[in-house]
C-alpha cells in the first residue's frame, strides 16, 4: 500500500537523517520512503565483480565508484535512489558525504520484482541527471548486458553485451569480457532452463 502524499510527506532533509540511523534501506520518490528488499546470491556476486573491475580499471583516475550504500540523489524531481553501482567523475561529489548528484554511469541488476520498474520509471528519472552518460542493466541468471548509451543528440541508443561478447562502457573507457562480471554466478542457462 503506497500512502498520499496529502496523508504523510517526508521532506528530504528527514529522510536522509532518516537513513544515516536505519537498518533498512529506503528509496526516496517525491515525499515518500520506500523498503528495499534483499538481493540473491547471483545479484550480488555480479554487484561485487563489476565493482572489483571499475575500481582497479578507475584507480587514480580521479573517478569514484560506489556500491549499494551510496544514494543517488536527482534533486529537479525530488529523487533518491540506491543504485547497485555508479560512477562520479564530477569533483563536487566530492562535498556530498551521503549522497552523489552528478554520476556519469548507474548500474542496475534486475530482479523479477524490479525489472519492469528499472527499465521504465526508474530508468525515467535517471534521465534528468544531465551528467549521466550510460545506463547499465544486468541480468543476474543469464549473461546479458544492456547498456543504454547518451549520444550527441541526446538520445538515449542501446548497447546489448551477450555470452562470449565484450561488453565496452564509454562513459568511463572501460573494457572486459562480459565473463568476468559474471564470474561465480550460477545461470541459468548453465543449468539447461
């Protein structure tokens, strides 16, 4: 059950005071909190690759990468979202302790109960933040990579890594074979489904 704003609205300076002390994770849309659930072994085997490879191909470069703890904040419609990566190259993410505003790369691993979400609204309100250059969802049962890529126009292009492909993030200039974010993660097409 999803409550009015009219019944109870959070304003984001409590909710991020909220969360400095919660046990649980909560998104932020426009007044309202929102739980996070868990994730699967496989959603976090693929988080926790990923992350080893941007942070050692990211190293003194400047860019930062974060992982699950970190909020994106998207402050034109009153967003804050816990994506499973992204990446700040922006140095004045470097005066926000709890949240980031200026990410040039968001990942998402999908889930059957976020899937549908993180492709379309979420997706949405990710492209507000004028700084973000690509878009990643994975798949956390089977190799696919889709990266959503901002071109010159503006125009968000889409970029489909599979098994046996190399998949390449622009945003960062970063390169590996689409094994190694999936590396000890048991698919689903290795189990003949």
């Amino acid at each position: 059950m999803v409550i009015s704003q009219n019944e109870y609205y959070i304003s984001p300076e409590e909710y991020l005071e909220g969360e400095k002390v919660s046990e649980i994770k909560h998104e932020y849309i426009d007044g309202q909190v929102y739980a996070m659930a868990g994730a699967s072994d496989s959603h976090v085997t693929v988080v926790g690759n990923l992350f080893i490879l941007l942070r050692n191909h990211l190293r003194g470069s400047g860019c930062r990468v974060y992982m699950l703890d970190m909020k994106a904040q998207i402050d034109v419609i009153n967003r804050y979202f816990y994506p499973e990566l992204m990446v700040t190259c922006d140095t004045r993410d470097k005066e926000f302790e709890y949240f980031k505003c200026y990410p040039s790369l968001v990942v998402e691993v999908l889930s059957e109960s976020t899937e549908g979400y993180d492709r379309g609204k979420k997706f949405a309100s990710y492209r507000h933040l004028e700084s973000l250059q690509e878009y990643v969802l994975i798949s956390p049962d089977r190799m696919s990579v889709e990266c959503f890529r901002r071109n010159e126009e503006g125009h968000w292009v889409l970029y489909p890594y599979e098994k046996g492909e190399e998949v390449y993030l622009a945003s960062v200039d970063f390169r590996c074979a689409i094994a190694a974010i999936y590396e000890d993660v048991t698919l689903l097409e290795d189990n003949n489904f």
